[in-house]
C-alpha cells in the first residue's frame, strides 16, 4: 500500500486518458479557463456536485480528442446544448468555463460553430451573476481566436464597455478588457470609447496590477486613432500619475506605460495632430507627460535601474523618440523645458559617464 493512503487500481485493460496539448492548455490558463479547480469534492449524493461533473467530464474529453486527426466528439456542442437550458448559476458558470476550455483545446469544433452560437453564449452578459458574466467574457475572448467570429463579438463592443466601466470589480475589468483589446475597434464604436476614456484613465491609476495592464493595451490601441488621441490626451488625472513610471512597478505594467508615452508622443507629433489647436486642462495627462511642470524625465532616466533589460531598452526608445522630435518639430504644443534641463543635464551625470551607449 502506497504511504499516502489506499490506491484503487484501475481496471485491466483501461486506457490511460492523454495530457492535454501545452498549446491548448497554455491559452486556456491565459484565458482564465482553468480557474476551477478539478480536486474540488462535494458530498455523496450531493446535486451541485453531479452538476460540477458533467463539465469538467467535457473538458477532460475534449483535452483527449485534441490533435488535427481527432474525430468530431460534439463535446462542444453539448455543452452549448446546455447552456441553452434553465440552470442555476453555479452550473451555468461551470458550462460556459467548460465552453471557454474546449474552444482553445478543440479547434475544429469551435470553428464548426455558427453565429448562433455566440449569440447565445453573448446573452449571458445580461445575467445578473457576476460570475456568469465574467465567465461570458472569457468565452466571447475565446470564440474571438478564431477569424469569422470577430466581427459578430464586435457587436458586442458596447455592451462590453458598459460592463467594464459600470464596476470597480477588478475581475470583471480583466475579463473585459482581454476581449476588447483583442478586438478591431470600428470607427462606429470611437463615440462609446470616447465617453470610456476617462473611466480608463480612472482604472489605470487605482486597480489591480493585472487590470492596469489591461487597460494600457486598450489605451494604446485607442491612442493610435486619430480622432480619439486628444480625448485621452485631455483626460484628468491624479497628481501622482507619473508614480505608474517609478522604478519600483513590476516589469509588466512598466513596458506597457512606457509603449503607451511613446504611441502618445507619436500621435502629438502627426502632421495632423500639430496642424489643429488644442487646448489642454491643467490637470490632463498631456499636462503630466509632456507639460512644463512634467517630471518625466526624471522618472525615464530613474527606469534604467529597473531589472528587466526589456524595461531598460523601452525606455530609451521613449527617450530617444522625445529627443529626436523635440529636434525636428518647428511647432509644436509639446513643451521642451522638462528635457531641456533634466535630461540634457542628466546625460553629463556618472550615471551616464560609463563609456558605454545607454541604448
């Protein structure tokens, strides 16, 4: 008998099921499907826990007939089938997770599926269940993997924004914003996108590491349309903004940042951004990045102490793209006093004075 207590051997001649393929299980982690936890019991007899069984058995099955020359297992389908079915929330937060794993792991099958579908699974955003609806999300981001389907979820673009700025739920935004920023952003929804800037700015500089990350990638996806740079630009925010470029933030939410000031000092610096006047508030996060009072400078040269080599190098291309279009712009609204005196001057300091390029 083995230490850990009794092992129940498994009947003569029973296939050993298969590992899942990495790649299926690699995008099923990073999509949140596989937040449950299969080694959750429930008490003999008990109906929550004959519930629990009939998702996580499909998406044991569909783990199985992974692989280009698997046979169509309809686990897929059942599923949907039951999601169409009264069912508490528990259970139906069960089936669409279930959905959400057999998409990423059974490829054909999710690509067999119609617009349908996804209507159905999209109706679930309306569920008063939170849980319900973050597990919509997750599903929707899945089913988006896949090319046809893209321009139905895009139908669901403004209910999704609604669901993202509506809360402070830090996992709601995560799962939100994951699809949105896999999303193309289609001229029609730049007016909602527009009315959620603000909301974005708002989340970047309060939530969870993870959400913060979230929201920057949508922000430099929408940063990058002309007619929603100065909306962002324009957008107020807190004194201590700049304290998301300090050198003590995780690697990741400092990459991002750091993307997001050089798509933005790109935009300022379009033709056709310089050839309209704008107008900043004084608080706006033009104001904080490149206004006169900016310490931005400060905080780029403090990020080259950052561990991350990645960190390092993004923060010189932002240097060096602040630099080269401080010198070829005859006019423009950025101001040059922050690199005039702190980044000129910071270049004569030891810290640069190794003999080595920066970049």
């Amino acid at each position: 008998m083995a230490p850990g207590g009794p092992v129940h051997a498994a009947s003569p001649g029973a296939p050993r099921p298969r590992a899942p393929s990495r790649a299926g299980e690699a995008a099923a982690r990073e999509s949140g499907a596989c937040s449950w936890l299969p080694g959750r019991r429930f008490p003999a007899g008990s109906c929550r826990g004959k519930i629990a069984a009939s998702p996580l058995k499909h998406a044991g099955l569909a783990a199985e007939r992974d692989g280009p020359g698997a046979r169509d297992s309809r686990e897929l389908r059942k599923l949907l089938s039951a999601l169409g079915q009264r069912q508490d929330d528990y259970s139906k937060s069960m089936v669409l997770h279930s959905i959400t794993r057999c998409v990423y792991l059974l490829e054909a099958e999710a690509a067999a599926c119609t617009h349908e579908d996804i209507r159905l699974v999209a109706s679930c955003l309306d569920d008063k269940a939170k849980e319900i609806k973050i597990q919509a999300l997750n599903a929707l981001k899945a089913f988006s993997s896949i090319r046809k389907f893209k321009i139905k979820i895009q139908e669901y673009i403004p209910k999704i924004l609604e669901l993202v700025t509506s809360t402070w739920d830090s996992e709601m935004h995560v799962a939100g914003l994951r699809l949105l920023g896999g999303l193309p952003l289609p001229d029609h929804t730049h007016p909602l996108l527009r009315r959620a800037a603000p909301a974005l700015l708002d989340f970047l500089q309060t939530d969870s590491t993870l959400a913060q990350v979230q929201v920057l990638k949508l922000l430099i996806k929408m940063a990058q349309e002309e007619d929603l740079l100065y909306d962002i630009l324009n957008c107020q925010v807190q004194p201590d903004f700049l304290s998301l470029l300090h050198a003590s933030q995780p690697g990741s939410l400092l990459r991002e940042m750091l993307v997001f000031v050089e798509v933005l000092n790109e935009g300022c610096l379009s033709p056709a951004y310089q050839a309209a006047h704008h107008e900043y508030n004084e608080q706006s996060l033009h104001e904080a990045l490149f206004g006169e009072g900016s310490r931005l400078a400060d905080r780029l040269l403090a990020v080259f102490v950052h561990p991350e080599e990645e960190v390092q190098l993004q923060a010189c291309k932002v240097i060096l793209s602040l630099q080269l279009g401080k010198e070829d712009a005859t006019a423009t609204t950025l101001s040059s006093h922050s690199f005039d005196t702190t980044f000129d001057t910071s270049l004569h300091s030891s810290f640069f004075n190794t003999g080595e390029s920066i970049c």
